[in-house]
C-alpha cells in the first residue's frame, strides 16, 4: 500500500526479492533459512546481566526475506514507532553466523547506520538465540574521521511468530514502480533517489519509505494479511508518523500478479477533522499501484 500521499497531508513531511518458507530446525539444532516474522522473546541487559522479557504492550519483530530483513519496536498503547532499521543480510548455516548491512535506521543519527554487524547463532527448542557486537565510534580531530574506540554487546532470543510455510506469488521483497494518485489519469514513475519498499513473509507485512542518501526514514507501516490469489486484505498493526488514526483497520484490495510485476488497486481510510465544526471525518482515497521485486541500490 502507497500511504505517500496520505500521510503528506498529517505531517509537513513526511527491505527485498522472493521468499520461500522457513525451514524447520533439524536435530542438530541448525536451521536452512531465517525466512519468515520473527518475534523478540527477551534482550539481555548488559549492565545488570538480567535477560529482560518482551512486554505486551510492544510489537517488536523482525520481517526476513532471502537477502533483506526489516525489525520493527512499537509502542502498542502509545502510538509510537520507538525504533526500526533494515538492509542486507547473510546468513551462514555452517559457521553458524548471521551478519546485518544496515541501510536505513530509526532515529536518525545513530551509529548502527552504514555498519556491518556480525552475529553467532544457534537454534534451540525452535528459537533463535543471538549475539554479536555493534561498534562504537568518536570523532579524531587530528584525522578528521570517526574512529571505532569500542563496542556494545547485544544478545537476543527470538522465535518465529507463526509456524506457516504457506506459499503464494506475493511472498517476497518489493519496490513501488509506479503510481496513480486521486484523481490522476496517468501514471509517475517513482523517483530513484528515494525507496519505497514492501516485504512481505507468509504471515506479515511491512513498508518502509526512506531517503537513501540521507539519514532519514519518512513512514513506515505493517501489520497482518491474507491472501487468496485474487485479493488482499491488510490489517494495520503500526503506522508511522503517528496520529494517522489507521492503526487498526482492514484494507481490502484487488490484487493481481503477473509474472514479476504487481497490480495493487483499492482505497484507503482517511481520519480527520473538520475544520470548521471540529468533528471527527472519515474519508478514503484510491490507491492504484505497480509493485516491482526489489532489487536494491547500486550504491
């Protein structure tokens, strides 16, 4: 779904190719894909050593597809996307090792864009257990350039949401090609400099809108659906920015796919205000839409 324009108009501005199902963990305790939703069961705090149990009240998950992954930290009560970032990945069964390219991340600023992080993995009892180290850098003034001066732990336990291995053609990673907007009788390219990016796992999906050369993440948004061949129906989780008032609502579109590309047409709920009475409105607008695999970036 193409929110561009949607939430344009709530705030002054507003990963990733085919997937196949998760394979189960043999006996060894190994698995031969990380495809699919991923749910963050607990995160060890370094300073006291306490693993820290995962609330309720947050989704905090992780979307992979064959070459990409996406996490996602969301304030359920709040409204609030408290943290998301995305990119490449590379999965190495037999050394047992996990390595995130990290090209998008939110907030801006932080020093885990642009970084290679490497991970040791194991499986045990049909959850992911994970540990590696991000870097931590300072500015030199005599070099001019950050240097890495030290590093900050991280240990995770994961397990998969939903066990499914059903299989359908919009499984995968894709990118916004073109677009026809309200009211528009042709259609616009979507411009190179920017990315917008949908994954979708046999059980979820997640959309992410982000500048690529600037540290910037304009929307994201996701949630469940279902699929039949012929439409498809999203259920919204999250929404980001915040405030947009869709959390929660079931979108039904009609959906084709023909060969490498997606036809997505449908409408989209607006909440708003009058201006005059300050009632609460509810409009919609179509949405009409190309979907390509995604690629990625050159740079």
């Amino acid at each position: 779904m193409c929110y561009l324009k949607t939430l344009l108009s709530f705030t002054p501005i507003v990963f990733l190719c085919f997937c196949t199902q998760t394979e189960t963990s043999d006996e060894s305790g190994t698995l031969e894909s990380l495809e699919g939703t991923w749910r963050r069961l607990s995160v060890k705090n370094q300073q006291t050593g306490e693993w820290v149990t995962a609330s309720p009240n947050f989704i905090y998950e992780k979307y992979i597809s064959p070459t990409h992954f996406c996490w996602v930290n969301y304030d359920i009560a709040n409204d609030t996307l408290l943290g998301t970032g995305g990119g490449t990945y590379v999965f190495n069964q037999e050394s047992s090792t996990y390595t995130e390219d990290i090209r998008f991340f939110l907030p801006a600023g932080s020093q885990l864009l642009g970084q290679a992080i490497p991970f040791e993995v194991r499986f045990e009892d049909d959850k992911w257990y994970h540990t590696g180290y991000a870097k931590v850098f300072e500015f030199d003034p005599e070099t001019g350039e950050n240097v890495v001066t030290d590093s900050t732990k991280i240990e995770e336990i994961w397990e998969l949401t939903d066990a499914s291995s059903s299989q359908n053609g919009l499984v995968g990673t894709w990118q916004l090609d073109s677009y026809k907007g309200q009211g528009d009788s042709i259609r616009s390219d979507y411009p190179e400099f920017v990315s917008y990016v949908k994954l979708i796992t046999p059980t979820h999906f997640v959309w992410v809108h982000y500048l690529d050369e600037q540290d910037q993440v304009l929307a994201e948004g996701g949630g469940t659906y279902v699929y039949d061949g012929n439409s498809y129906t999203e259920t919204l989780k999250f929404v980001y920015p915040s405030g947009s008032g869709q959390v929660g609502t079931v979108l039904p579109f009609n959906c084709e796919v023909e060969g490498d590309t997606w036809y997505h047409k449908g409408h989209i709920i607006i909440h708003g205000e009058d201006e005059e009475t300050g009632d609460a409105t509810v409009d919609s607008v179509m949405i009409d839409e190309i979907w390509k695999p995604f690629l990625g970036r050159s740079s």
